[in-house]
C-alpha cells in the first residue's frame, strides 16, 4: 500500500483484493490440414504439432486450416498434448479448412462471423474465403474477458486473389469498428494467416494489412522474429520466403508485450524437452508465431495529482480502461467506508472529485478485480 499525505489528508492506494495470472501467451498457427485425410495423434504430422505445442505450452492457440471433415478428432489432440484445455471447432470455414481455438482458460463464447457473405459492399463480387473466428476467454485477473480473433485470409498472388484478400480485411475491419466495438474497452487481438507479407508484397498485392491496421478497428502490427536467426519469415516452400501468419493486438495488449517470436525447432542446439530438429517442417508449411502479454490488469498504478479546491477534494490516478476502482474513506484507519463502490476507468487516467468534510479524512483508491 502507498500513502500520500496532503493538508491533514492522508491518501492511499490499495492492493486489489485478488490477483489473477501475471502474464498469458499465444500462439497462431496455420497447421497445412487443407487435404490432409490422417489427423490422428497416430500422425508424424500431428504427433510434430504436438510436440511443439506441448513444449511451448500457450495459454491460448488459434489453429487455421483444420481439415474440416477431421476436426472431430482435434479433443484427442487435446486430451493427448493439452490435457485440460478447452476447445471451439464452430468455424464456418469453406467446407475443407476452419479455424480452432484452444485455451487453457474457460472459452465462454465461441461464434463465426461472416462465414461465405459477400463481399459485394466491400468491393468483391464473391463470398468471403472462410470465416473471422472469435473466442471469448475468462483469463484470470482480466477485468474484462479477452476476445480472440482469427482468420484464414484468402491465398494466392492474382489479381483476383488480392482484390478478394483485400475485400476479406475490409469486411473484418467493418466488423471491429461497427459490431465488435473497440469503444468497450475489451482486450482483443486478430491473429491468423493473412497471406500478406507487408516487406515483401506481391506484384498483385492490393495492401489488404494497412485495412486491418487502419486507426479505427485499434488493430497494431508486431513483427516477432526467431531468437536464433533473426529471421521473421513464417512460411516455407522448399525454403522461408514470407511473414504470412501476424498477430495484430489492441493497444493495451500491444502496450503490454513482453516477449514473441518465430518458432523454429531446426535451428535448436540442444533441443529442449521431447522436440525433435525436423518437427517444425513436419508439422507445416508455416511456423508458429509466438507472444506474451503481461497482464495489463496487474500492474502498479500510482497517484499523478492529488489537490483541494475549496471543500473539494480531487484525486488523480493512473488507471487501465475498462477496469473497475473503489474508492474508500475512514476517519481512523480503522473502520472504512466505500465512497465510490465501482468507477469504471474509460482513458489511462482516472479523476474523482470528493466533497470534504469538518474532520481530517483518510482515503484510498483500489483496484478491483
């Protein structure tokens, strides 16, 4: 707890009164399932995936290009490397591939949005490829639930490929700001194979990223390289040749990344766990993309202005939006009473002006869970 003294006032932040993880990862994945007809754990294929899942163990993963006929076999994948972890297959998909979260946490929702629409208002004459997936996830100690966003961007280098990618970012982008809503405060990320790679765009590319990114939807690029090379590419023919998969979070989780990268089992030494060199080539055609957020609920907050104006008191403080403060008074340090049982935070700093009475008053902002 901290104090801050002023004119006979006695000021006090307070501990929340629970905590919740101090950091959660993610990881986003295209698995290469489109025509694939084994997706057992008896699978080299799946058997690599679950390796690497199991040893980067996320508390989130969004998987693309699930062979849509197999998903029914993903709760074995679950049981067999994530035990525990729950699971959302109600992708639309296209009818062959679909996305899939899995979560370490409680998927409270799950629902697929703009599953095959046209694309006509957004400048296509088609249907959208698959779909925009999202999760709703109960992370402890998030004071508002954590929605998860991932999608299977259309592929190919036409023109007719990048016109129809293009209309795919703008009908996501459409969703965010007119339905999702980034005003609510909620912590979001769109994460996936977007099949664009912004360093290296094709002659074709109608520069479907900058759609996503633009200011309204609150989307922010990253650009998570492997620790070993340095490298960024996530995608292989033969060899790496582009950063296809992104993850794209709001600003309170960008703000609050503490680590990311491209994973590579290839270039280990020692390899780590029961990880194999060739798992990563085995597993896909795509690496996974790696990042880890703080918790951006559990970090300190201070007092930046405190000040009495006539028989008012005004408080400042730092605050996180969407998370709730109380705010308590007492005449002894003893006995307190909630003045301000819950203020919802709408910017990074919070004011509250209070009315003073005869005798010196204690006071003190907490953080609720």
């Amino acid at each position: 707890m901290h104090w801050k003294r002023l004119a006979g006032l006695a000021l006090m932040l307070a501990a929340p009164l629970a905590r919740g993880v101090a950091t959660f990862s993610l990881v986003t994945w295209n698995t290469a399932g489109n025509g694939v007809a084994d997706w057992s754990t008896n699978s080299p294929q799946i058997q690599a995936m679950g390796r690497i899942l199991a040893y980067l163990d996320p508390d989130v993963v969004a998987l693309q290009e699930i062979p849509f006929t197999n998903s029914w076999r993903m709760p074995e994948f679950v049981r067999t490397y994530l035990p525990g972890f729950y699971l959302s297959t109600n992708s639309g998909g296209d009818g062959y591939v679909r996305s899939v979260f899995l979560s370490r946490y409680p998927i409270t929702r799950s629902q697929s949005w703009l599953n095959r629409t046209n694309l006509a208002a957004f400048g296509y004459d088609g249907p959208f490829t698959r779909d925009l997936f999202e999760a709703q996830v109960a992370v402890p100690g998030f004071a508002l639930p954590l929605h998860a966003f991932t999608t299977h961007a259309k592929a190919g280098t036409t023109a007719t490929d990048a016109r129809r990618r293009v209309a795919e970012a703008a009908a996501v982008s459409n969703f965010l700001v007119n339905s999702f809503s980034p005003t609510n405060y909620a912590p979001y990320f769109l994460a996936g194979d977007l099949n664009e790679d912004p360093s290296r765009p094709a002659d074709t590319n109608q520069q479907s990223l900058p759609i996503l990114l633009s200011a309204p939807t609150g989307l922010l690029p990253t650009l998570p390289v492997n620790p070993v090379t340095g490298s960024g590419l996530t995608i292989a023919s033969g060899s790496l040749f582009a950063r296809y998969d992104h993850i794209l979070p709001c600003a309170l989780l960008f703000s609050n990344i503490s680590a990311s990268q491209v994973f590579r089992t290839g270039v280990l030494d020692p390899l780590p766990g029961d990880l194999r060199s060739g798992d990563d080539q085995a597993a896909s055609d795509h690496l996974p993309l790696c990042m880890v957020f703080n918790n951006p609920y559990e970090q300190p907050f201070r007092l930046t202005a405190v000040g009495v104006q006539g028989r008012q008191l005004r408080i400042q403080w730092e605050s996180v939006p969407g998370q709730a403060y109380r705010v308590d008074v007492s005449s002894n340090l003893t006995g307190w009473t909630e003045l301000v049982t819950r203020l919802i935070a709408t910017s990074r700093v919070s004011l509250i002006s209070i009315g003073l009475g005869e005798a010196p008053d204690f006071f003190r902002v907490g953080r609720l869970p």
